[in-house]
C-alpha cells in the first residue's frame, strides 16, 4: 500500500495549507460594524435565501453585499447585523458569524488531519518489487 501513501500525504498537507491560508484570511485586518439587511434572495434550487446587506464604510460610502451564507430569513428587512469588511474591498464584506469565518478553514484543517493520519498509520509492505 506504499503507493496510496504518497497521494495521501501531499492531499493531506494541500488541505492543511489551505486551511491554514483560510485562517490567515480571516485575520486580515477587517473592520467592523453594523450593517441593514435591505432584502433577500433566494438560492436557484433551493428555499434558502441570502440577504442583501448595506453599510456605510469608514469612508463614509454606501455599500450594499450579498451575503454568501443562505438560511433562512431570521431576521427582518431593516434587521441590524454585524459584519466584517476590508476596507480595500469593502464589496466582499461578510456577515460576522462563526459559520462564515472559521467554518471552512477548520474543515480543510480536519480533512488534512484525516489524511496525514491515514497516510502515516498506513502499513508499510516490506519486499514489495516494482512490478505491479
């Protein structure tokens, strides 16, 4: 099985890398603050809806974003939210929820995990020849 461990291990380390990128993203310097859900879209295929969410930045600027999380519609048109942005692209601004900023990078983290384990708890085959 020491052809499988090899693959293993690189898509072990990808996913750690990119869970650890995810995070790094998360830490970049976000501003925060209030934004007004101003509507909500609804997703293509599903009854989930996304709301469109607007903010006034630090440079005094209107924005308006949708959302890249879709749920239901918990809060009312004209509800207040808290939300991150970057001042450079205030346009992928994001509601600030546990989902939304950790979520992915700790599942890209775990997959890399699961496959490091599998890869170094995989049994070595001593005397295997080259030919298969």
């Amino acid at each position: 099985m020491e052809i499988v461990r090899y693959p293993l291990l690189t898509a072990g380390v990808g996913f750690i890398l990119y869970g650890l990128w995810g995070f790094i993203r998360s830490l970049r310097c976000y501003r925060v603050c209030e934004g007004v859900i101003v509507g909500y879209e609804q997703h293509q295929e599903y009854s989930l809806f996304a709301p469109r969410i607007e903010f006034t930045g630090t440079d005094g600027i209107v924005h308006t974003f949708l959302s890249q999380l879709y749920g239901s519609q918990e809060i009312p048109i004209g509800g207040r939210v808290r939300i991150r942005y970057s001042p450079a692209q205030p346009d992928r601004a994001e509601v600030a929820r546990f989902s939304a900023l950790w979520l992915f990078p700790l599942v890209w983290l775990a997959f890399g995990i699961g496959f490091l384990l599998v890869s170094i708890l995989t049994p070595r085959q001593d005397g295997l020849s080259g030919d298969f």
